[in-house]
C-alpha cells in the first residue's frame, strides 16, 4: 500500500478515535447520572418565614423589546415575602426598550414593587458589567438572575432559597424549560439538545461530586460567594462559567435542582441560533485557556479534574468533525477494501463510540423528563438532532479557532422574538442575528457529500451510506435555513 494511502486512513481513524473519545464521555455521564440518580439534595433546614433572607433579582436586558415587559411581569409576581425581595431592571439598551422598561417600572413601582431601573450608557463588560454594577447597589443577601427570554414561575424562589441555610452553598441552578419547544422543528432540536445537557450532564456532574457551572440564568447566587470567587469578569464570553470555575475552587458548594424549571424562549432563527452557539463555544474555550491549568495543578479529585477537562475542551470536537468531514471523501477513494471484517474490527466500534453514544444521551434525557409527543416523534426528531450537531461545526470551528487564537469579539446577545406558538411569526420583528459567510461554506460542504454519496456508491461502500446521509442533511439544512431566513 502507498504510503499517502496509509497516512490519510490513519489520519481518518485517528480522528474518529478522538471524536470516540468524547462520545464514550457521553456514556460516562449516563452512567454517572443512573449510578448517582438517587443522590436527591435536601435543604440543610427550611428557613421560617420571619427569616427568610433578601433576595436581589437581577434583570440584565439590552435590546429586547419584545421580550422585556413579559420578564419583568414575571419577577413582580414572585411569590416571596415584599419587604425580602428587590427587583433590578439593568438595562443597557439603546433602542425602544429603555421606554417599555422604564414605564414598566413606573408602573410596579406605583402599585407598592420594590422594583429599580438601572441604565448604563456604556456597555463595559456587557452582561458581567451590568451585573456587577448592578451588584454594588443590591440589598439582597442573595442574587437571581433572569435572562430576558425567561419567565419563571412564582413559586420558585422558594423552591431555591431555603438551600443557602447551608453556609457552603455558593450557587443553586434551576432546569431550563422551554415556552416555545414545539414552535418548528428546529426548537425541537434545541429543546433536545439542552434537556441532554440539563438532565443528563448537570444531573450526573452535581450528584458525582463534579464541578458544574451556573448557565448565565435561573439560578441564585450567594452575594458573599461572588466576591470571594474574584466577582464577575468580562475577558471571556461566558461569564457564568468563568464565575462558576473559580467559585468551585474556592471551596464553594452548587447545587442543582433539575425538578425546579424556569420556562425559556429557545431561539426560532437559524442564525441567531448559531450566534448563540457560537458565543458558548468560544466562551467555553477561553475559559479553558485561562482555568483549565488552574484546576490541573489545584488539589481537587482526580475525578473532578477529568471532568472539568471534558467539560471545557468539549468543543473540539467541533474542529474534528470538519476534518473528519474534509476527510471521508479521499478515505473512500482510497478505501478499495472495505469489507465485512473492516466494518466489524474498525468502523462498528468507533461508530458505537461517536453516534451510539450521543443517541443514548439524548433518549434517556427526554425518556428522564417525559417527551409531549411521545417516543414516535423523538426518535423521527434525532436524525435531525445529529445533523444539526454535524451542520453547525463550521460556525463553531471558526468559535473554537478564535478563542485559541485570543481574538476578542464583543458579547453579542441571541435575538429574541417574544413567540411561542407555531402561527405567531418573527419575520416582522426588528431583530436579526449578523450576516456571515459561514452558510455558504455550509452549502459547499453539502455539495461535497452529494460528491461523497457518488464515490460510496460506486465503490460499494454501503455501509457509509447512512454516516454520509447525516453530513449531507445537516450541512444542507443548517446552510440553506441559514440563507433562507435572512432573506
């Protein structure tokens, strides 16, 4: 055999094995969710009512007109004792939304709310310097953040509080739930994938004994915790992660509470869904630049060492999947021989290593929270789930690269719409993520498998045929919605 043919299939396996690597990870959290499952947290103690500690809520908004008024009537409705709870309305916007929220004030204000608008001109730090200005002036000896698609329910302060009796608890994080799951099928995909990461990876991490992270919103912050960690910081796109990291290696303890669910506005655009991945990525990236070697050298487990590792370099697999995909069609080619005992010995493997892996992930995460629509609809829905994940490794390639890179981007907020039913439209709505070229390298790369599909079929490589299908639909549909909508 000539030796570039043995380089580039060495190449192929190796990158597969890497990928494999994450995908196994996949099943250790499964097996850490089941092995841990009955690991229920109680409060230390219920707080009586005459002693239940302030809380702040914090609102960090910028931008968000259609969205705003329907979270701040939320938070006014918590059900928590008036003279314990204060509202911070912090608002960096610069269009409409300065007048909603400020009339919106006024008005609560007006009917008894303990309720502030807070405006910054200059946007320093975005959402951690709006939530650090906002935490000099807060009362509360606890601070809840809502994001601005959230709408959470009354009786969940409650539900989340009485676990600060414990003075080693830092951070409590409710499940994201979502108001709009069944708007398209692309909010059906991304209901799927966060439940994986809320049931099954907050879950397994949080009862194992790992680290977690707070996820920006729905959870409740120790102010104390806040500033021992070092405060919030704006030199990564993920703020929540950063604070949750250094939290933890204080010595702080989380706690995550997947019954307690805060109903959220998933993003119904393709491209601002990608933005909102793309920020995730990067941001997980940078924290691992500036954390992961910190937690390494730290005096932690082992196990939770590992974890964070798995944790913060997850996006990698991203890159590997481009070049897997760069890689198939020469693979095929030079692949005269691709029998029976290649698929068993090699391929069979690593495909239960990578597909088989994620697919268990995300069913026993909705079998563990009760799909709606039943087992028939979800197993239609993951085809599609995979394909997206496939179809959005070019925008995160290039997310991953930029935060390896040190390349500095401001913190750019997903587009909200205020719609959760099917028959409300966006198209009329003020917002729009950015336009990038990323859709039509998209586009390309779907052209690539139509390619690829004819070389495995004239080679007899059967068996890829469904490997190469789920490449081709998730290039094309991530492209061509991408095109489609931001026209």
């Amino acid at each position: 055999m000539e030796w570039y043919r043995i380089i580039l299939i060495a190449a192929y396996l190796f990158i597969l094995l890497l990928l494999a690597v994450y995908g196994f990870h996949r099943s250790h959290l499964v097996w850490l969710f089941f092995r841990y499952k009955k690991n229920q947290p109680e409060p230390l103690k219920m707080y009586p009512a005459d002693e239940l500690p302030r809380v702040t809520v914090q609102c960090p908004l910028f931008n968000e007109m259609y969205v705003a008024e329907r979270l701040i009537d939320a938070v006014a409705e918590l059900d928590y004792p008036a003279e314990c709870l204060e509202i911070q309305v912090l608002d960096d916007s610069t269009d409409e939304t300065q007048g909603i929220c400020r009339d919106k004030v006024d008005e609560l204000k007006a009917k008894g709310v303990n309720i502030h608008y807070v405006h910054r001109d200059d946007r320093t730090g975005y959402k951690a310097g709006a939530l650090e200005n906002g935490l000099q002036k807060a009362t509360g000896e606890l601070v809840m953040v809502f994001d601005a698609d959230f709408v959470p329910q009354p009786d969940m302060l409650h539900n989340m509080v009485h676990y600060f009796s414990d003075d080693s608890v830092g951070m409590v994080q409710a499940r994201w739930g979502h108001v709009n799951r069944d708007y398209s099928s692309l909010t059906e995909v991304e209901a799927m994938m966060l439940d994986g990461h809320f049931v099954i990876e907050h879950t397994a991490r949080y009862r194992s004994g790992r680290f977690f992270n707070f996820n920006g919103t729905a959870g409740m912050w120790r102010k104390t915790t806040i500033s021992d960690a070092g405060g919030w910081q704006h030199d990564t796109l993920t703020e929540d992660m950063d604070l949750s990291y250094r939290a933890q290696l204080k010595g702080w303890n989380f706690i995550y509470l997947p019954d307690v669910v805060s109903p959220a506005e998933l993003p119904v655009e393709m491209n601002s869904f990608k933005s909102q991945q793309f920020r995730w990525a990067k941001g997980s990236i940078q924290v691992a630049r500036k954390l992961l070697p910190t937690i390494l050298r730290s005096d932690v487990s082992r196990g939770i060492k590992w974890e964070a590792f798995f944790h913060l370099t997850n996006n990698f697999a991203y890159p590997l999947l481009l070049l897997l995909s760069l890689l198939l069609v020469p693979n095929l080619i030079v692949r005269t021989h691709h029998g029976i005992r290649d698929v068993l010995l090699i391929d069979l493997p690593l495909f239960f290593g990578t597909t088989l892996s994620v697919v268990t992930f995300y069913v026993v995460s909705q079998r563990e929270i009760g799909t709606p629509q039943g087992v028939g609809r979800l197993l239609m829905r993951l085809p599609l789930m995979l394909a997206v994940g496939i179809g959005l490794c070019i925008n995160q390639t290039r997310a991953v690269f930029e935060a390896l890179l040190g390349r500095e981007t401001e913190f750019v907020r997903t587009p909200k719409h205020g719609v959760s039913k099917s028959d409300e439209s966006w198209t009329a709505k003020k917002y729009r993520a950015a336009k990038t070229l990323i859709p039509y390298f998209e586009l390309l790369m779907a052209a690539y498998f139509v390619l690829a599909f004819v070389v495995a079929l004239s080679g007899r490589h059967y068996v890829s045929l469904p490997f190469l299908g789920l490449f081709l639909v998730g290039y094309l549909y991530v492209g061509a919605l991408s095109v489609y909508q931001r026209r």
